[in-house]
C-alpha cells in the first residue's frame, strides 16, 4: 500500500452522494466551509490522519469534485482549495470526480485549474481522474494530470465480478497505458449473499491474493473500508510487499495482453516488454480445466525463454515459444496466478 485514499464524505459540504443530506456539485462555494474538514468526523482536522499516514509510510489522498455549473466558472477557488490542503497538511493525491464537460469553455477551465495546481506545487500535486460516468476526461486527454479511476463496482449491488475487472484491463491495455487505469479489488467476504447461490464466478471463489493481483499490471486499488477484514485477508500483505518491490520495473515496460480475453473460464494475462531480451509475463489460470495453458505472447517466435517466478503459483522454468509466439506454462490449481520475470536466451 503507498496511498490511503479517503473517499467523498471527509468534507463539510455535502455531495450527491451524501445518504445524510443530498447535495450538489454546482454552486459549492455558496458554503465557504465546504472543503474544511467535517468536524463531527475530524475534530482535530485532518493533521492527526495525514501524521498517522507518514508514519506507516503512506501517503493521503482525498476525494474533490470542482464546482461544474457555468463550465466550471469557479476553477480558481476550485485550484486554490486544493492549493489550501496541499500546503496545510501536505496531501498531494487528489481524486476527482463528479465532472461534466459539456463544452470547450469547460474543458478549456479545467484545464487552467490543473495547470494552476501543478504549476504553484511544483509539480507535486498530482490527479486521479474518475471516469465512470458521463463526458469526462481520462483516456485520451488530461492525461499529463495523473491516473484513471476506471469503474466502479459494488458487492452491494452485486455488480462486481473479478474476471469483469480483469477482462476491462485487458481489453483497454491495448490502447491505454495499464500503468495510468487504477484497477480495484473489493473485499470478497461481504455481502456474499447477494450473489446467486452456487455462482461459480462470485468473488467468494477467488483467493484474496488474486483479487489484488488483477491489477498488478495497472495501479491496483484495494477499494473497501479498511476495518473488519477477516485475518485472512492480512495473508496478502507479504504478496503486496513484494509487488511493490518491482512494481516500479513492472511499469516501466510496454504492457500489452496476452492469452485469452477473460471468460472466467480461459488463460490470460498481460506481458510488459522491458527491452529486446528482459520483461515480466502476468498470467492468469481462470476456472479452466487444465493445468497446462497456451498463451500467445509478444515475444518472438521460436526462442528459449526462462521464466522466474516473482509472485504467485509459478514455478521456474525453460520454455520454447512456438511459430507464432505461443508458450506453454503451468499452474497447478483453477483460479491462480504467476508473476514471472522473463529472459530471452
């Protein structure tokens, strides 16, 4: 974990999404207050929460929705909030969300108010841009401000299903950087009883540690509250330790995907091309019948490849690619992983 992202609802103003008192995203700053802390929830401001943060050696994020009415008239008290935050407690990771972009005055007054906050923090503050709903920005423009929230997904509605997730990445790493889609696992354990019973593909059938490795070519976003986990969950602390590792690595290369496109039921996964000889291969056994997969790759046809297991189920190993790039790999159980580091011989 390098971020503790606090979600809508820290602020004193209220949002659309508020179960307590529905509010709006125009008009915020007829409330002068609605970006100071909510005090009922953080008397002591958010000091003691950003403190806590640094030393775990975490960062703080916040949820931020500019005011949208008039095409985003207000973006300099929208720049100079976000400004205010920055420089009180030190938070440089801003979620935005709730925009509309109906015209060119308003993308032209978005973007004055990131280059504003970019520009008066050197560079610090950096952006992650929802783009689950309506005309926003994310994919192929804005995209100098920092990552996409991709989707949103919820066990309470029962909408969010693992190899969905996976097969959104996968789909969108070939025209997308996957290093800039921050892809979520949720917390498997609840509300598993508003899946059909007997569900082969409901997340309660998925390790934790798959869940979270999903979005190991992307930005992985563990979103759900952090309280109440089952111990099992804290099993994949040593998992993320390690990704974090060579997360840096891993995101450095050309990430494209491989295999099949996610069913639930297929091999896939996601090569990231670091040179002409070295890279890492993410591959994935969904709930396919054998342990033997064949994969069509990116790397050149009829060359030895070693693959050394970093994470997950892999073991190491020497492979041939076929006439079309293809290999073959193994892992022994349904619903398991590998992180490999590759070398060309």
């Amino acid at each position: 974990m390098t971020v503790f992202q606090i979600d809508d609802g820290w602020q004193s103003g209220k949002s659309p999404n508020s179960i307590l008192a529905k509010g709006s995203f125009r008009n915020i700053w007829d409330n002068p207050d609605y970006w100071t802390p909510d005090p009922v929830k953080y008397p002591r401001g958010l000091a003691p929460v950003a403190d806590r943060a640094r030393e775990l050696g975490l960062e703080l994020g916040l949820w931020f929705n500019p005011s949208i009415q008039d095409s985003f008239a207000d973006w300099e008290k929208d720049a100079a909030a976000i400004l205010g935050l920055w420089r009180e407690y030190g938070i440089r990771i801003f979620k935005i969300d709730g925009l509309q972009i109906p015209d060119k005055k308003a993308e032209e007054n978005l973007r004055r108010l990131f280059d504003r906050v970019r520009s008066e923090s050197g560079g610090a503050v950096v952006f992650n841009l929802d783009a689950t709903a309506g005309r926003r920005a994310g994919y192929h423009y804005f995209t100098e401000y920092g990552n996409v929230f991709l989707e949103n997904r919820y066990t309470d509605w029962g909408n969010y299903y693992p190899y969905q997730t996976l097969r959104n990445l996968w789909m969108l790493s070939r025209y997308v950087p996957a290093q800039r889609l921050q892809i979520e696992f949720l917390n498997k354990w609840r509300n598993a009883d508003k899946y059909p019973a007997g569900d082969p593909l409901a997340p309660e059938n998925y390790r934790f540690d798959y869940l979270a490795a999903i979005g190991f070519a992307a930005q992985p976003l563990a979103w759900m509250e952090a309280s109440n986990l089952p111990e099992e969950a804290f099993e994949t602390a040593a998992l993320l330790r390690r990704y974090r590792e060579i997360m840096g690595e891993l995101h450095a290369g050309i990430i494209l995907p491989i295999g099949e496109e996610p069913s639930g039921y297929g091999w896939t996964g996601f090569q990231s091309i670091l040179d002409g000889k070295e890279g890492y291969l993410l591959v994935f056994r969904e709930r396919h019948p054998s342990s033997k997969g064949c994969l069509e790759t990116h790397l050149p046809p009829g060359r030895n490849v070693t693959l050394r297991p970093v994470v997950g189920a892999g073991r190491p190993t020497r492979v041939k690619t076929d006439a079309d790039g293809r290999i073959a790999v193994e892992l022994k159980e349904e619903n398991s992983f590998a992180l490999y580091k590759y070398t060309l011989l």
